[in-house]
C-alpha cells in the first residue's frame, strides 16, 4: 500500500515540488501517493509549511509525522493539536545558500566596500582593510546554518566565535554559551552575525545591553528571525554610530512595512527575506529519506525539539 503523502504550502511552492518530489521518491525506492487532498484520516505523511492554510491536525488520526520545509519552526512548536513527530529542513542548499549570503555581507562589512561602489565625491583615501585575521566575527547560534558559516568565515582567515545554548569546541572557532559567554563573545564582536532560532529565551538576545557591549563602530547582520533584535534598542545605537552598520534579512513584520524607518536609515540595509530559500532538489531528497525512514521504522531525521523550541 502507497504511504499518503499530503503537500500543505503555499499553492505556488506545489509548482516547485510537484515533479521533483515524485523523483525523489522513486529514486528512494518508496511507493508514495503525493496529493494537494486527502481525506484527513488517511494521511500518512505531511509536507508543510508554517504558512499554510492546514493548522488543525485533529483529525489527522494516522498521521505518522509533519515534515516542515523551513528551517525555523516557531509558527508551529506551539500547536497543540499536532501530536505527531516534527521535523526540520536540514539540507544542502539551505546550507549553502546561508554560506553565502553571510560570507557575502561579511566581506562587504570587512572589506568596507560601500565606500568604493558610491562615489559620486571621486574620493581618494586609501584605506586598505585588516586581514581577515584581525577581524573578530561572531555567530550567535552555531547550529546547522551558523557552524557553516563560522566554518566557512574562520576557512577564509577571520577570528572567528560561536556561541549555542549547550557549549561546544572546535579547533578554528572559540566556542561561548550561556548569559556570561554571550557577554564575552559580544565584547569581542566587531561583527555579530544572528542565527539562532525564534524561541522565548532567544527573543531580544541583541537588546540595549548586549549592543552596548559590542565594541564602537562594529556592524550587525541578522539572517536569523526580526525578534532576535529589539529594533528600538539598534536604531539607537546606529543613530549613536555605536553601531556602524546592520543587514538586516528578517524583521517582525513581513513584508517590512513602508513606513518602517530601517528603510530610510543610511546605515542600514534591507534585504527581503532572501538569505537561504529552501530548494526543491535537494529539500525533495531528504523528506524522501525521512519518509523511508518512517516507512522502516528507523528514527526520523531533524526531529523538532519542541519543548526548547527548535
Ligand atoms: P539549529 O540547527 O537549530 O541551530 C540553532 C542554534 O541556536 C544552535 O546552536 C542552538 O544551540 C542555538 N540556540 C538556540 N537557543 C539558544 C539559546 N537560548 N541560547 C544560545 N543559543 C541558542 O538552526 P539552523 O538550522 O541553524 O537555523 C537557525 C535559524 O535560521 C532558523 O531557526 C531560522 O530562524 C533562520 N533561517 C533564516 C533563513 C533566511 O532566509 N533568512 C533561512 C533559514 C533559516 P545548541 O547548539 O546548543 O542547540
């Protein structure tokens, strides 16, 4: 018997998924009836995304797990009436796809590229960058995204940190957790790239406090989640030029309303929630995997901790 496969997203994420998840079914070796309808008590599996309309699994009776597409989880670790387990998006190229937005902006900060691209003043001030080695870069939140970007950053010669909930060691990143360990990696921060997940202990992690322990003239890239950041607390400290400058990829409220006043700071920059999408391919390969796994009885793969939130 095919296991039921129910794709709840966006109707136009179906036009992405709808011939690349069948392949990678077959490829798997799995008999799977993928459909947009089914009715409830005979899903097996769903595909899902937090912004679908399906936000009542009560009568999903069989249901033997819901496979998120994103990365973050905060729209759905509160539904109570999902019993089922739940898994993340874990992949490739949302992996990449992060890597290099954060290399990209790092470098932009670094390098202090703004300053050669505008020019209308024909200014000539040569003003080469440190190497990378004596720029100090910090990741909040070392997890799948952020511990590939810390690696790929500390690969390319920054002094590199990282701080997670549980304390890790590595050999190339200088490893902090904890409130005490949050302080040490900021004071040390002259960049400070947020990639933790949305959860109640993380929300407002950069708040007036940390921002003021970051060093005068350090920058601030979020690809993480809008309410990481208490966005009143950093207007203040980029109209203070405490902070020389933030990127800013995700915000509280999306799209960012027009009136929004980080869209008219000169030191900020907005860039729509475009850091690391979610790609078809290789997404397709792994909730292929997942759904083999459930059909063999092995454990899934990227299981949602919904007690911590993530
Ligand atoms: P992940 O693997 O779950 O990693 C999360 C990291 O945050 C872990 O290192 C975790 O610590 C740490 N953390 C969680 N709570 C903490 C706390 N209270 N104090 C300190 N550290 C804490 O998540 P991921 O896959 O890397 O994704 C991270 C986030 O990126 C997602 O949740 C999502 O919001 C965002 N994202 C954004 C985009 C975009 O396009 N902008 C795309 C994808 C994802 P432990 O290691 O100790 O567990």
């Amino acid at each position: 018997m095919p296991a039921n496969v129910l794709f709840a997203a966006k109707p136009e994420r179906w036009d992405q998924y709808r011939d690349v998840l069948p392949r990678a079914f077959e490829k798997a070796g799995l008999d799977v009836d993928l459909r947009l309808d089914f009715a409830p008590e005979e899903v097996d599996y769903i595909i899902y995304a937090p912004n679908s309309e399906l936000q009542d699994f009560t009568p999903y009776t069989r249901l033997k797990a819901v496979m998120n597409i994103w990365a973050g989880v905060e729209a759905i670790t509160h539904n109570e009436t999902l019993k089922a387990p739940l898994t993340r998006m874990v992949d490739f190229g949302l992996r990449q796809g992060m890597v290099e937005w954060v290399t990209g902006h790092t470098l932009r900060h670094h390098l202090g590229m703004d300053a050669h691209i505008v020019n209308p003043e024909k200014r000539w001030e040569p003003t080469p960058p440190p190497l990378a080695r004596d720029r100090r870069v910090t990741v909040l939140g070392i997890g799948e995204l952020g511990l590939a970007c810390a690696e790929a950053l500390a690969q390319l010669g920054f002094d590199v940190a990282g701080w997670s909930r549980r304390q890790k060691s590595h050999e190339d990143i200088t490893c902090y957790s904890g409130a005490d360990g949050l302080k040490d990696a900021l004071k040390r921060s002259d960049i400070v790239i947020l990639l933790l997940p949305l959860t109640p202990e993380t929300e407002n992690t950069l708040d007036a406090e940390a921002l003021a322990l970051m060093p005068r003239g350090s920058f601030v890239i979020n690809p993480g989640r809008g309410p990481l950041i208490d966005d009143g607390a950093l207007l203040a400290a980029l109209d203070a030029g405490h902070i020389a400058h933030a990127t800013l990829d995700v915000f509280r409220r999306e799209p960012l309303p027009g009136d929004h006043p980080y869209w008219t700071h000169p030191s900020v920059t907005v860039t729509p929630h475009i850091a690391s999408e979610t790609r078809a391919e290789t997404c397709a390969e792994v909730l292929a995997e997942n759904i083999r796994r459930g059909e063999a009885g092995a454990p899934f793969l990227h299981v949602v901790d919904r007690a911590a939130g993530y």
